[in-house]
C-alpha cells in the first residue's frame, strides 16, 4: 500500500524528522495538487492554472463540438465550461491572464467552433456578458464571479462558521480581533490575504455589513452578489424579443445577431473586403441586400409577410426594420404572443 505524504513548514527540522520516523509518512513538497487543484502557500502561478486552460481547450476540440451551432457552442459555454471555471473559483482568486485565457478561448469557440485562435467575432465578449435584458446573452462575467465567489470565503470568516479552515484562521490571525477594520496580516499565505483584502471590494461601505445583504435563507448567494455588482445598463427596445420564450435556441440567436444589425448580409462583407454578388438572389431587382432589403423590401420577403399575416388575422402594412422590431416587441409582452 502507498505511504501517506506529509506535508509540515513552520516547525524545527528535528521535530519535523521525528514526526517523520514515528507516523511512517513520506515527505510531500508544495506546491501539490488536491482534489483537482493546485495548493500553494504562494502566490497561484500561470503554470499552476494551465490545467484548467487544457481541460477547457480539450473540451471545445471534441469532434462533436465543432458539429455544434451558434446556439448549441452558447449552452456549452454556459453549462460545461462554466462549470470547470467556478470549481476553481470558488477556492481562490484566479489570475487575470488565466481568466482571460479562458475568456479568449470561450470567444473564439462560440464565433468559429474550433480552439485555433482568431480575432472573428461578430459581437464584442463584453456584450455577450450583460443580462439578456441589456441586450446580452446572459454569459457569466468570470472575472466577476470569481470576486463573487471569494466573497462568500469573507461571509463565512464573519460568521465564523463550523469548518476547520475558519475556526484556523480565526485562532491564528484573528484572535477575537474586529474583522471589519482589523488590517490584513502580512504573514499570511497569499489564499488568506486575498479573502482578507475583498473588504476592498467595499470602500464606501462597510464590508461586513454590505456583505449580509446577499444571504437567502442564512446562506451567503453567490449570484444574488454577482447580479448586484452588475452595472445598471440602458435596456433597448428590442429586449422584448429576446426575452419571450417562444423561439428555438438557434432562432433565438439569429434574431439576437440580427436586431443587433451582425447577420453577415452583402453590404457588410463589402465592408470586410469581400468580393461577392452586390444584388439580392431572391428577387430579381438589382437592390442591394441589406438588412432592410433582405427581410422586409424584398418581394419574396414580402410576400412571406403578407402570408403569415393574413393567417393570423392582422391587417398591416410592412415597414422599414426599425418600425417592425418596435411593434414586434410590443406585442411579445403577454404570456401568449402569437
């Protein structure tokens, strides 16, 4: 059977040798990993997160990924990526560069499906992060999160709750000190400081105080702080539409592309220096297809429009994009919309 590692600093070295000889123990060196993450008494190092960038690069090369749309890459994003980043971050606060890593690799998936990197992207990550009310695609801001996350270990200091790690660090830095204005003790591991300078993350509050707003039911909520740290941002008037839940996803997101004026249509590839056909291929005017041209001015297009509005009964005439999104929206307000 393999030996036990031990794993001791701090103490005299003869002590440690004979703790050593009488438990039998080998002696284990960090910075090591445990349960899937990197334990280090310094600071995390990019090398240490590089198993985390490599599970996720590995994830999104699968050849059944690359088979994914648009929508299908989003969920994936959401679900199984998310998921690795947040067991991580919720132990300790993730470097910059490895979060935008993650990032980067995440963009680059959802705009093209494979890991090679690019700088394509339709629509900014920023973007894609804000609520869906906003006009987003309600994709987690990491780096927030992360703060978020570590502010849970802050909550948990306060209340000094049953678990070793508190009762620890409460016996060894605190000692019945007031965390709120108590100073962050330099002879801390790096993990300890970080948890002990998130009351920064505060500074026109009191900490403590700010930090018991975000429990439900006597836990502290992770996403009730992540949504307060959002900044309130204009909602447009299309925000309607993205909201119902009547279309497909892979609708859902071709009318996200869309009322944000992304559907590669003729006049924006001339602008990227494309060399295609100027005219519309479903009518047999010489227009140019826009976005205008395409939906709503094209005698096909118009065509489609009376037809479904003659089967559901509205008595209307087609307008310009703008006047359409305005009055769809506002008829996707009630429970049922046609």
């Amino acid at each position: 059977m393999d030996k036990s590692a031990f794993y001791v600093a701090g103490v005299p070295e003869s002590f440690k040798e004979q703790l050593i000889q009488e438990m039998h123990f080998t002696t284990g060196a960090i910075p090591v990993t445990y349960v899937g993450v990197p334990l280090s008494s310094r600071k995390l190092t990019i090398q240490q997160c590089l198993p985390l960038v490599e599970k996720i690069t590995a994830r999104v090369s699968c050849w059944t990924s690359k088979l994914l749309s648009y929508s299908g890459r989003l969920q994936l994003i959401k679900s199984v990526l998310f998921e690795m980043n947040t067991y991580w971050g919720q132990v300790f606060l993730l470097p910059k560069k490895v979060i935008k890593m993650v990032n980067t690799i995440c963009r680059v998936f959802l705009w093209t499906g494979s890991n090679v990197f690019s700088k394509k992207a339709l629509v900014a990550w920023d973007t894609i992060c804000q609520p869906q009310a906003a006009g987003g695609l309600n994709v987690i801001a990491f780096e927030q999160w992360n703060k978020a996350a570590i502010c849970k270990l802050l909550w948990a200091l306060t209340h000094r709750k049953e678990t070793l790690w508190v009762q620890w660090i409460h016996g060894y830095y605190i000692k019945c000190q007031d965390l709120a204005s108590m100073s962050t003790p330099k002879q801390a591991c790096w993990i300890v400081r970080k948890i002990f300078e998130a009351k920064s993350w505060f500074p026109n509050t009191n900490a403590i105080t700010h930090l018991n707003q975000f429990e439900v039911g006597g836990r502290f909520n992770i996403k009730k702080t992540y949504t307060a740290w959002f900044p309130q941002l204009p909602r447009p008037n299309w925000k309607n539409l993205l909201l119902s839940s009547g279309p497909l996803p892979r609708h859902h997101f071709i009318l996200w592309l869309a009322v944000q004026n992304r559907l590669a249509t003729v006049d924006r590839l001339a602008k990227w220096n494309i060399q295609v056909p100027m005219e519309c291929v479903m009518c047999s005017s010489q227009a140019v297809e826009t976005m205008q041209h395409l939906f709503f001015d094209c005698t096909y297009s118009k065509y489609i429009w009376h037809t479904i509005l003659t089967w559901l009964g509205i008595q209307k005439q087609i307008g310009t994009w703008e006047e359409e999104v305005q009055w769809l929206s506002q008829r996707v307000k009630n429970k049922r919309p046609r």
